[in-house]
C-alpha cells in the first residue's frame, strides 16, 4: 500500500443525513469513499458557511446520495475533525434517525437525520450548518473506485 505518511490532508464532509454518511473518529483508520473530483454543487456553495476555499481542499466526502457519480476509496487515518462553529470534535456517528456529533469535551449533540434533517435541540447551529473539515495523515493511493465511463467498480492492487 503506498502511503504519505508525512502529510495532512483535508476533506470536507457535507451530510446528506439519512444514514448515507460516512461516520469517522478522531485517531481511528478506516477505509473513506470520496468523490474523485469535486462535485459542481460544491463548487456553487460554502458549505462551511466562509467563502468557499475548496482550493485548500484535497478530497470530499463521498456519500450514497449521489451514487451515480465516481468516487475512490482509501485509507486513511483520522487526525482532526473540526466543526466551523462548535469547534473540534472527536467523533460524527451517522447511524440510526440521529447523528451523534461528539464534542471533544465529551458532551454529544443529536442531530435529527431523517424527520427534520438537521434539527439539534443543543445547539444554536443553522439545519444547514453541519459541514465538517477533516483533517487526515496516512492517506493510501486508491484502493478501488467507480468510473463515471463504465460505471464499472474497478479494484486496485494493494
């Protein structure tokens, strides 16, 4: 597996809800599925509420909205997860009718998924507001991805 070691680098995670994200925790390493490039929707937007710096961004989360679009899949450790308004946190759970959005000081806010996508009863954050930043060490090369000409999944050596 061929792996930067060395450098960090940043993804943004965009929630779909529904149970169609990625969940992640700070310091775990697991396999993420990101959009191979970055989606037009993306770029129409600030989805961190600041003006859009996608140019700081390396990969975007992938999620099985879009499922007909091409993504890659890579390991990867999680070093950082930042929210724009409540700061770091340690962990985003995405199962089940709620999101958990461990704070880092231990204290988890529900996020309703599915009735009122969005909706956290504690918590001054707009329904749209729950974009994160990423921050990742140890990135693989692919490890396997869907390309939008064949629609064929195409696995890679490892």
């Amino acid at each position: 597996m061929n792996i930067d070691s060395a450098a960090t680098h940043l993804a943004i995670w965009v929630p779909s809800w529904y149970e169609l994200d990625q969940p992640m925790r700070v310091n775990d390493v697991g396999r993420f599925v990101f959009f191979q490039s970055t989606p037009t929707w993306l770029n129409e937007q600030s989805p961190l509420g600041e003006p859009s710096t996608l140019g700081d961004v390396d990969f975007v989360f992938f999620n099985q909205l879009l499922n007909d679009t091409p993504w890659e899949a890579r390991t990867a450790r999680v070093v950082s997860i930042v929210h724009p308004l409540l700061g770091q946190l340690s962990a985003v759970d995405t199962c089940g009718l709620d999101y958990k959005f461990t704070l880092a000081d231990g204290q988890i806010l529900c996020v309703n998924a599915e009735e009122d996508p969005g909706h956290c009863e504690d918590a001054e954050v707009d329904k749209t507001g729950w974009s994160l930043k990423i921050w990742f060490a140890g990135v693989s090369q692919p490890l396997e991805c869907r390309d939008d000409a064949t629609d064929e999944r195409k696995g890679f050596s490892v």
